[in-house]
C-alpha cells in the first residue's frame, strides 16, 4: 500500500505512512522549514517536528480519524470504499480530498 500525502494551502506539509492498523504521521522537512519547529498549522495536537515523538503517535492518528464522519456515514462510506470502518487509511485514500478544512490527503 502507497503511503498518502497530506497537504495543506496546496504545500504538502507531511504524509500518512504505514498499514492502516498502525499509520503515523510523518511531516515533510520542506514543511516544518516553511511553518516553523513545533507549528501547530494542522493541529496544536500535532504541531510540525523534525522527528515525531512515538509517546504521541496515537494522538497523531485521532487528529486523522477524527476528519472522517461518525456514525451510520462512516459505515455508508466504508462500504462505498470497500474497507473496514476502522481502516482510515483506506477511508482517507477514497475521501481525503473531501475532508472538512483544508487538509487534503
């Protein structure tokens, strides 16, 4: 499975790496020189790091999850996608670019 790139204003500030069970988030060093050491542009929960602390993967991945719809949708859209609800690498790879905001993925 291709790793997925996460933009944001059209700069691609990270990407979304490892299988769905255990993705993290990696920033893109380009990224972190532009926005600045520690900026929180995607989340003051995952501010941009030159290497990501592993005591704060999980956090990085709820800020992901969390761009996805709950409920009866998730389980529309999953279906849809043809992946289990709780794949939100699989989720985000058919629907990233229709997250709310203005991350795309």
């Amino acid at each position: 499975m291709a790793d997925l790139v996460v933009e944001l204003y059209g700069t691609r500030v990270g990407m979304l790496v490892g299988p769905w069970r255990t993705f993290d988030f990696l920033p893109e060093p380009a990224a972190v020189e532009r926005f600045g050491l520690d900026s929180p542009i995607l989340s003051v929960s995952i501010p941009l790091v030159a290497a990501p602390v592993r005591a704060r993967k999980e956090r990085r991945r709820n800020f992901f999850r969390e761009l996805l719809p709950e409920g009866r949708m998730l389980s529309r859209l999953a279906q849809e996608a043809a992946v289990p609800e709780q794949d939100v690498i699989g989720l985000l790879r058919a629907y990233g670019r229709d997250v709310a905001g203005a991350v795309q993925i």
